[in-house]
C-alpha cells in the first residue's frame, strides 16, 4: 500500500488560528474537516495544494481542490462571506481548471471585506477524513501565501472508497 | 434503490456550512448516496463533490439512495433538508 504525504501551503499569508478559535460552529467543531485557518493580510489566494479545482461558487469566497491522490481540500474565505454573492471577491479560474500549488485562484478585495464580512477568518482544511491517515500541523504563528506549509497529511490508500 | 426528489430552501442554497451538515447526515448510512442536479450527479458523501453542484435557492435536487438502510438513509436526509440544514 503507497502512503506518502501531501504538503498544504498556506493559500494566504497571514497570522494562524487553530480550527477551535474560528468564529464558525461547524468550522470550529470541524465537521467540515480538519486543518488549520488563517486570518489573512494578503488580498490573492493561492491554491494550497495542486489538482483539479472541484469547486470554485460564483461568489468567488471559498475554493476546493481534489489532488490526484483524491485528498479534498477546501479553503473558505471568511464568515458567512457567501452572503456577499460575489462582493470583494474576482475569480481567476474556472472550475474544472487543474491547478498547481502557489497558483492564483481569487483576489480579494481585503478593505471591502474588513467592512462587509463579519470575519475574514479562512479555514484550509481536509473534507474527506477518510483518506487521513494522519495530519501534522507545521505551521508556525505566521505564514506567507505560497510559501509557507500548513499541515501535512499521510494519505491513505484510497482502494475502495467512493 | 430508491430516489427522492427536494427543493433547497437555504438563502444562500448549499454552501459549505449546509452542506457540511448534509454530508455528515451521509456519512451515517452505509449505503451509497448520490446527489443529482441537472444531468450532474456527485457523492452525497463528498463536501467539495455536493458544493461543485453549486445548488441555488430553490433549486431541486435528487438524492439516490442505493444498498443497506436507503430507506432510512433518504428519510434523515430529507428531514435535515426540510429542517434548513442548520440554517432554519
């Protein structure tokens, strides 16, 4: 059985925050996933990892990643940022698109959102726990967007799941 | 295997939060269980796969429950969907 890690650099530069401290219930509680978050001071996000961009809404404020070893990684663009439908936020790329790590994918407009958004809190994290063998955080208190890695996940052979 | 057929009533339809919380519902049923819009079908069990159909307000989807306990299975995930999948 091959196991080998995946990297996820941070997508925005920034200070970090544990899952727990972020203002979001089901974030916090990490029913989305596990990872880490990042309160962001850079206004273009990059992919965390390389693969396909499964999903990018129109809104433009989160952005999920399959890589080739099916590890689902989603980044959310602050709290309840949906709501803005699109305000701050400009894509640029399409879902569908393969990305590599570092890749530009949204640039925000960070004064807009620091008045319209409750939180500008981002989460990164691993929605499909069932390919974790184990995740390591290697973050430290602060990280650059593309540069720095997050955490680290031992991925687990993927034979037999859907 | 049985399907059912339901209109997302969440303002901002299913975004991360909502279907975080659909998916968890899932992941409780062994049975497989997809998720339909259009002529786009994903894995009910997959956030990213349930946020790449980039469901509306009331749009409809159709959930498609097939093995142990669908029965079962499609009726909690109807119940959460008529509850507002936490956003009630």
């Amino acid at each position: 059985m091959a196991t080998h890690w995946v990297v996820v650099v941070a997508p925005l530069s920034g200070r970090t925050l544990e899952l727990a401290d972020v203002p979001d219930p089901v974030f916090a509680q990490k029913m989305v996933g596990d990872g880490l978050a990042v309160d962001p001071c850079s206004d273009v996000l990059v992919a965390p990892v390389s693969g396909a961009l499964t999903n990018l809404p129109k809104t433009g404020h989160a952005a999920g990643i399959t890589t080739d070893d099916g590890l689902e990684v989603l980044v959310h663009v602050g709290m309840d940022t949906v709501e803005l439908k699109g305000e701050g936020f400009t894509p640029l790329a399409h879902p569908g698109d393969r990305v590599l790590a570092g890749q530009p994918l949204i640039r925000i407009d960070l004064e807009r959102l620091r008045q319209r958004a409750r939180s500008l809190v981002t989460p990164v994290v691993v929605t499909n726990p069932a390919r974790v063998e184990r995740m390591e955080i290697v973050a430290g208190e602060k990280v650059a967007a593309g540069r720095d890695a997050l955490f680290r996940i031992l991925v687990r052979d993927g034979a037999g799941d859907g | 295997m049985m399907e059912e057929t339901v209109t997302i009533r969440n303002p901002s339809g299913l975004h991360a939060r909502p279907a975080a919380l659909l998916v968890q519902e899932a992941n409780r049923h062994p049975c497989e269980i997809r998720i339909r819009k259009g002529d786009k079908e994903v894995d009910a069990k997959s956030i990213l796969g349930v946020m790449s159909l980039a469901v509306c307000k009331d749009e409809t989807v159709t959930l498609r429950a097939e093995g142990a306990g669908e029965q079962e299975a499609l009726r909690a995930l109807l119940a959460l969907i008529a509850g507002g999948l936490g956003e009630a």
